[in-house]
C-alpha cells in the first residue's frame, strides 16, 4: 500500500484544475472545509450557516476523527452542507440521506455518520426513513434545519410550516397542521432529541458533540431563520429582526413534554434537551441476538 | 471469510435461492430489501445467510430506501445487493440514477413479474427489459443480465458483482418469476474457482487523489467512506474532483464518460449464446425463461430440417448491437423472430441492429404464463415458409 | 464580566483580552455579529466589500474579551477572535454593590 502511495498523481488536464484555491486557510475553521468550497450558496443571514458552523465547532471541539465521521446530506439548501466539508461527504437523492446512511453505518460501524438536512427533504419526502431510523435505532444523528418552508425551490410550504403561514404554495396562509418534529423524533423512539435556534449557538454546538458521542439515534433540531422565502412573504423583517424574536421569544425548558413543544405562527419557541435514553442499537442487537443465533443454528 | 460463504456442492433450489447464495459467493456482506413477490426469497435466504457469514442483513422501509441503503454500503466498501419485482423496482428507479451518478457499484436482482402496476404478483412477465435501460430519468447506460435456470442464476448474480466492480455501475439481473421460482440443480464449484474481481483503489495518497478522475477505461479507482480520501459524491453534475459544476461543459464532460465506460467496453461485458447459427435464414433471439421454451422450438424446427438458428441473450445491456448487426448482414439470414413475454422490449433493438437488412418478427406474449412451443413453432414456421 | 468585589483568588483567574479577525470578503453583511458581540465591539463599515456588503469593522480597540461568539454566529466562516492577552482582574473591573444587586433583581424579574 505504502509503495502504491508514493506514486504519482494521475495527470489533470489543465481546464479541470481549480483556480479557486485562494483565501483557504484565512479562517481556522477552514481545516473542516473543502478547499476553494467558500463561499456557499446561502443567503444572506441564512441559519443554515449557523447550524454549519455548530457542527465544524462540534468537530473541533469533541476531536472527532476527520477521516471516520461521514456526513450524508439529502437535497434543499441544507443538502449542499455536505459538500463544503472536508470529510466524506454524500450528497444523496431527495429524502434519502437517512437510508444511504443507514447503509453506510451498517456496513462500516466504526463511522461516525452524521445527516444533515432540511425539515421538506427529513419530514416530508423522507417522513418514511426517518421515523423507521429512529425506530430501527441505527446509530445516527440527524441534523434537522427547520426554516418552514422549501427555500431551494424558492419558498413553497411544507411539513413543518406552521398554520397561518404564508408561502408560495400558501398564498392564502397554510391551512395544514405542522409537524412538531421533537414529538415525532420521540413517538418514532429517536434516543436523544433536542430543539436549539440558530441564536443559541453554544447549545447548539455543546448539543451536536452530545448527540454524537450518544450511540443510537440522536436527533437534533434547528430553527433557523430563512430571509428570502419564508421570512419575506410572512413580513417577518430581516435575518436580525428574526434572530431577536429568537432572542425574545425562544425559553430553554427540561420540564415540557414533547407534545407540549409545537411552534405555532409566530409563537414561543421551546427549546432544549427533550429525550435522552439509552437503548440497543440495530447493530447491537444484530451481533448479539441475531448474529448468535445464526451461529448456533449453523 | 467464513467456512460456509460458499456452499460448494450440488443443491436443489430456486432461482432466487441461488441468486443469494450467488450474491454470497460473490462476497456480498450487505443486503437491504423489502418484500415483494416472486422476490422475497432472496431476501429470506439472505436473512438467514448474511447473519452466518459475517454481513448485514436489513429490511427496509420500502424499496426507495433499500435501493439507497445498498448504495450508502457499497459507499463504504461493501458488496451490497438487494431484490425486488415490478413495483418495488419502479421504486429503486430515482435511486439507481444516484448509483450511476456517483458510480457505486451495486446489485439489484429484479424477478419480473406481470405489468403494469401491480398487475400479476405471482405469474411471470419479461416487461422491465426497457425500465431496466432507460428507466430511471436523465441519459446513462446501465448493465443487465437474465439469467435462464437457477444455475445460471447463480453464475451470473457472481458475475453482476465483478462486472458492477469493474465499471463502477449498478448491474441488474433481470430474472423472471419462472426462473425464480424453479426449482433445479444448481451446482456450486470451489471457493478458489468462483472469480471475483474486486473494484479498483485509489493508487496515491489523498492530497493527490482526485476522485472522479479516470483510468484510461473510463473508470475512476473508488475511495472508500472512513479511508481517509475525504471525498464529496454528488448526484449534481459534477467534475473530477466531485464539485458541483452545473454547466453544459460540465455534463458534457461527465455524462459523456458515464455512457462510454459501458458503451467503449461493450464487447468484453457482451455474452449471448448460440444455436445452430451458421447456416440459419431464421434466427430466434431469446432470453430468460422464453429462452427454454426457444430452445425447444429451435431443436423440434432443427429436426425437422428447418434453417432456424437460435441466439440467447445472457447480456441484455448494453444490447448486443455488433453481434445482432453481424448477423443481420449475412447473405443467408432473412428474418429475427423476438420471442418475449410482453409486447415488444427487445424486438425494438432487435430491430434496429437489423437496419433493415433482416425482417424482424415479434412473437410476444401477454404475460401470466410462458407460451407454449408450439405458439412460438406456428410463428417460425410462417416466417420460414 | 463583572464581579461585585475583588475575588480572593482573582490572581489565579484572568481577563481575556481579544483580536477580531475579519475575512471581509467572505463577509455578506447579515450584521448578526454587530447585533450579538456581548460587548458591542463592532459596527456596520459604510464601505462595500467586493460582494458588494458592508462589513463589520472593530469600533473600539482592546474591549473584545475573545468569547469567539461572534465566529460561533458568522454563517460565512468571516470572522473569528484570537487572543491577544490575558490581563489581571483589576479594581476598575469591579463592579459596585448596589449595581451588582440591582441587576440581581433585574433578572430575577425576567425569570
């Protein structure tokens, strides 16, 4: 292998070579992102960065291994976290971040599998994985940024946006009942769900390191203000003017019930640590029951 | 690998049993499916075998996540395969499209069954030939191999893992539910005379690997999920170094070697099988099943002094374009009569290898049964006469 | 940070004294580190970077305490604090005890 090594690189034609190499390594963060990769393509005062930045700080900050922590990404502004991230990184099929990286996990345990995505691409088109991965218990952790609506497709209604609201497709105000994520995350038997804002960064970061290093599935939340879709069409002002109606209207609580957390239009935010349990992962289960039992029987 | 990977001796079972113990044979160590008839003995051989031979079994949720979950496993190093029939394998389309896109080696074992929709659960069809090709969206080429007895079935489930290897591309074994689920004589050799081929690593280290850039076949070395490469896979047009780059040149570019890793190696991913070919004015062009029934036809019309050759495809896609077209140019050949259980798949490329040259028949059949030899003899005889 | 009296074992603890770092052409303006550095040390600039944004600018040297939460709230990885020095507490750093009480009491009513 080492001999293999020192070959030489296969030749790049000159046109496939990047030239956007410059200003890498201007930030000390840029060790966990891919070279020439910033700028991203979010908004201005788009949370998504935010919740980004929690997870690098997370990294840095629990020492997890750069070469055995794999990020699986669906589609949707979330979806292109992925690859910015010097890791190994999947940009996957709408609503399939959470198979592909069921499959990952499965064949190779000892990777740290991280899915970071968008509350459509998780609740909506992958309502499906989502809760068979927290009932299957697969050693995962979900990323989820909730911005209410699908902002990649230029602000249409979806899973989560809440009663009222308007968007795109909502022109009238949404008149579906919105998931409460942190409810589902529990029902569907998720071993750690927690809800931050995109404001309450240090949680947020202290929050992912916990949701990490738990074994099972950990589900963390993230509510993050979207500027140009959903903040625009429902007047909520700029990035900042919903940032301080986090900072006003947002509480951390360890005594409410999931159930008792939906969000509603405009309303207060719970945030915090809802579940944090411990039970057999898929693959615990698989080696000691199953993987016994087909021993023993030949 | 453990003692009893492969099962070496002389067994009595179905086609999908030895589509997985093929699988097995092969290496495989991850399998994710969801039930589905005529399918779901694969599955419920690879629930009992996977566990003994050190890999994975799971089931999904539905078939959209086990197409992912193989994809997400093969990612990581795995041999990974998984079973489905008609609607399920409707489903795996979006994500089989993914596997071509990031080039992830896989397998997928369809056992056709009557169509459209939920049509015919447990009676035969042979109507996924042209899904299996085109039918997930966008342009590729895809490989696709159909299997005639549950030996072969075997053979060619080992065969899908090597060639899915060695090209980087999903490879599906369009097997039906007759071949499915007859019940035959399947003989398995020695671990050391099953040939496997294994994908192709990266030859440097990190900083100089680029990951999508490829060897002079067309097909980049695969870096592996927790190798240390750091490699971003998307299903974005992307360029050698895995980047979104949305632009023409960009899918030129990528989508250009996507189809001629396959189509530029066509003859050494190609095999059909020939009967009587050398002085045929007829020729029977067959697979699966229907080619049984095919060969029944040939070896009565032989007998009776007839020119009627036979060609089985075991290589579906890429299509047999050179051989076909070899043929149709022949002074002596007049006519290709496409025995298939649907209304017309194979006949269309049939056809247009023929260019003209030789007369193309259909002889299909609706589905829910295979036909009889005599409805295939009445046909040839006509043309023949 | 503010203490109501001088801590016995204020020569074992320290005052952080920062250096903002700003990238600003990386910058797009969303003014989130202006709205929440604990110590109000930046301001919108009236100049354009090359994306066409205002960047932050430092408003008052030496006030930045090197809580990095302005790099922790930046979605554009365009700014970070690095540590320039770690001074004593000093008497000045004290705050009065009326003062301290009467923040005790504000808080107490926020809860």
């Amino acid at each position: 292998m080492k001999e293999r090594l020192k070959q030489a690189p296969p030749k790049i034609p000159d046109e496939a070579k990047l030239s956007w190499k410059k200003g890498h390594g201007d930030h000390p963060l840029d060790r966990y992102l891919k070279e020439g990769r910033i700028p991203h393509i979010w908004c201005p005062g788009c949370g998504i960065g935010i919740a980004f930045t929690a997870f690098i700080k997370a990294l840095e900050k629990a020492e997890f291994d750069q070469d055995k922590t794999v990020v699986v990404s669906g589609i949707g502004c979330s979806g292109r976290a992925a690859g910015y991230l010097n890791l190994d990184t999947y940009h996957t099929t709408h609503g399939r971040a959470i198979p592909f990286a069921t499959g990952l996990k499965l064949a190779k345990p000892e990777l740290k599998t991280v899915v970071f995505s968008g509350d459509g691409d998780l609740f909506a088109i992958g309502g499906n994985h989502i809760i068979h991965a927290a009932r299957r218990n697969v050693d995962m952790t979900v990323i989820c940024i909730n911005n209410f609506n699908y902002g990649m497709t230029g602000g249409q209604g979806g899973p989560t946006t809440p009663v009222e609201a308007r968007t795109t497709t909502t022109p009238y105000g949404c008149a579906e009942h919105p998931f409460n994520l942190i409810y589902l995350a529990k029902a569907a038997g998720a071993a750690y769900v927690a809800r931050w804002t995109a404001l309450h960064t240090h949680e947020l970061r202290d929050s992912i390191v916990e949701a990490m290093s738990k074994t099972g599935f950990s589900f963390v939340e993230v509510i993050t203000p979207c500027p140009t879709g959903y903040a625009r069409r429902n007047r909520l002002g700029t990035g900042l003017e919903i940032m301080r109606f986090y900072k006003e209207n947002s509480y951390i609580t360890d005594i409410l019930e999931p159930e008792d957390t939906a969000l509603l239009f405009k309303g207060k935010i719970a945030v915090g640590k809802f579940v944090d349990i411990e039970k057999p992962t898929f693959m615990e289960m698989y080696r000691e029951y199953i993987v016994q039992q087909a021993e023993n029987s030949g | 690998m453990k003692s009893n990977t492969v099962i070496t001796g002389t067994h009595f079972i179905t086609g999908d049993d030895a589509c997985a113990e093929g699988g097995i044979a092969a290496g495989c160590t991850f399998f994710a499916g969801y039930p589905i008839t005529p399918a779901t003995e694969v599955a419920e051989r690879m629930s009992k075998r996977l566990p003994q031979v050190g890999g994975v079994y799971v089931q999904m949720e539905d078939e959209l996540a086990s197409m992912a979950a193989v994809i997400g496993a093969s990612s990581a190093g795995a041999r990974a395969m998984t079973s489905t029939s008609g609607p399920g394998f409707s489903l795996m389309m979006e994500n089989i499209g993914l596997a071509v896109m990031l080039e992830v080696p896989c397998v997928i074992v369809n056992i056709m069954r009557g169509g459209p929709s939920t049509g015919l659960p447990t009676l035969v069809g042979q109507q996924d030939v042209m899904q299996a090709r085109w039918g997930s969206h966008g342009d590729y080429e895809i490989i696709a191999l159909s299997p005639s007895s549950p030996q072969e079935s075997f053979e060619l489930t080992v065969d899908a893992f090597n060639l899915a290897d060695i090209y980087r591309v999903p490879v599906i074994i369009l097997s039906d539910e007759i071949i499915g689920h007859m019940t035959e004589k399947v003989t398995i050799s020695e671990t050391e005379k099953i040939k496997i081929v294994h994908r192709k690593n990266p030859a440097c280290g990190p900083e100089n690997f680029v990951p999508f850039f490829p060897d002079e076949d067309g097909v980049p070395p695969m870096a592996l999920a927790g190798d240390g490469y750091h490699v971003h896979a998307t299903g974005l047009t992307h360029d050698e170094h895995g980047y979104p780059v949305i632009t023409a040149d960009a899918q030129e570019r990528l989508v250009q070697r996507l189809v001629n890793k396959i189509r530029k190696n066509e003859e050494k991913i190609v095999r059909t099988e020939e009967y009587y070919l050398d002085d045929a004015e007829v020729i029977i062009i067959s697979y699966g099943c229907s080619a049984r029934t095919s060969l029944d036809v040939v070896e009565t019309a032989h007998g009776k002094g007839m020119k009627v050759g036979f060609l089985r495809l075991i290589t579906i896609w890429p299509f047999p374009e050179t051989k076909i077209r070899g043929l149709a140019s022949r002074k002596n050949v007049k006519a290709f009569v496409v025995a298939e259980i649907n209304h017309g798949q194979v006949v269309y490329e049939v056809e247009r290898c023929a260019a003209g040259e030789a007369e193309t028949v259909l002889a299909g059949f609706m589905g829910g049964r295979i036909f009889e030899p005599d409805e295939l003899y009445k046909v040839v005889q006509e043309i023949a006469n | 940070m503010g203490y109501w009296r001088l801590p016995l074992d204020s020569c074992e603890h320290f005052i952080t004294v920062g250096k903002v770092n700003i990238i600003e052409y990386r910058c797009k303006g969303c003014g989130y580190c202006i709205e929440f550095c604990p110590k109000d040390v930046l301001e919108e600039s009236t100049y354009f970077n090359e994306k066409g944004y205002h960047p932050p600018y430092v408003k008052i040297e030496g006030k930045c305490i090197n809580c990095n939460f302005c790099e922790t709230i930046c979605p554009e990885f365009a700014i970070f604090c690095t540590e320039l020095e770690r001074r004593e507490i000093k008497p000045e750093d004290i705050i009065t005890e009326p003062e301290y009480r009467h923040r005790m009491r504000q808080r107490k009513k926020q809860d």
